[in-house]
C-alpha cells in the first residue's frame, strides 16, 4: 500500500524497499476549467546544491542525463488526467550526486496568466518500475496565489541510502530563477 506523505515529511525509499532500483516520478493535475500545461523537470546535485554541468537539469528540452540516470519521458493522457514522468535509475546516478529536486513549472505562464492557485489537484506519485506499484504519494495541498514554478519533492542521498521529502516550496519567478540558483546557464 503506497504512503501519502505531507508537506514536509520523509520517507527512506530504498532502505524500506531493498531491492529498490528505479522509480518513476509521475507529475498528474486534473484541472478542466482552464487549459494548463504542467512540466516536471529535475536538478542533478552535488553537495554545494550545484549542478555539474548545464546537462545535469533534465527537462523537455534535454530529456536525460549523461548516464542516463534520469530520463524525462515527456507528457501524456490517461483516464486520471494528464501526465508527465521522470524515471530514476539510482544503479547510474554518479557518486558525486547528493539530491535531486522535482520541479513542477506551468508553461508560459506569464503569457497565459496562470499560477498554481489556479490548479487544485496537482500530485506527484513515486512508482517502483520492476512492478509498477505506487509507493508514495503527495498531494499538493497548499494554497498558491502567484508562484508558477514549484519544488515539489527531493530525492536526496543520506547514508548510502535514498530518500524522499515532500517539499511543496514555491517560487514566483519561474524556471528561470530555479536554474541561476542550481547553477544552470540560462
């Protein structure tokens, strides 16, 4: 039976699942009364919460890593919505590798005037890929009046292990100012 984490909690994925080795992290949203195009993204970080390398920010328009550790597999529909996936081979992360965040970014939001407080049903699922169980869910809860952009979990390395925290921290500049802050040319 999968968890359902909120703001601010913390799972330990790959102690309570041994044999854990790759997961999917499933972005879905459910919102009819105005058209929105979510996007789901990762940072690939060292310990000084840096990028390595531009090619170490995973979204639409670079679609994996160097080693192919994360691999951004676009977007989709299904009967509960839309959909958008980042899959996460931890056998192929480097070492130097110590947190990955999940960002969530509408699509040009400015042009379209759009901001999370106008979405109520954006979640994110952790899934095992051997045997496509949901482990943990988190749904975004909180109330967002002006953001467009939002770190919605990390996965983060702790002792040898990997772990998840349901973060659900806002910003209003967008993409944009989450690249500068990680590091990314932009």
């Amino acid at each position: 039976m999968a968890i359902s984490l909120t703001k601010g909690q913390k799972t330990n994925l790959t102690k309570e699942n041994p044999n854990l080795k790759k997961i999917i992290a499933s972005l879905g949203w459910d919102d009819e009364s105005i058209d929105f195009d979510l996007d789901i993204s990762a940072f690939l970080l060292n310990a000084e919460e840096k990028v390595t390398q531009d090619v170490d920010f995973i979204f639409y328009n670079n679609m994996e890593s160097e080693t192919k550790a994360v691999i951004h597999t676009g977007s989709s529909r299904t009967e509960e919505g839309h959909n958008e996936t980042i899959m996460v081979d931890f056998s192929k992360i480097p070492s130097d590798i110590e947190k990955i965040p999940i960002i969530v970014t509408i699509h040009e939001a400015g042009e379209r005037q759009q901001n999370f407080g106008q979405i109520s049903t954006a979640f994110i699922r952790i899934i095992n890929e051997d045997d496509n169980e949901e482990i943990l869910r988190y749904d975004l809860a909180e109330d967002f009046s002006i953001e467009t952009a939002i770190i919605i979990a990390e996965l983060y390395k702790s002792s040898g292990e990997w772990k998840f925290r349901a973060v659900g921290s806002g910003f209003r500049d967008g993409l944009n100012a989450l690249c500068r802050n990680f590091g990314v040319n932009v």
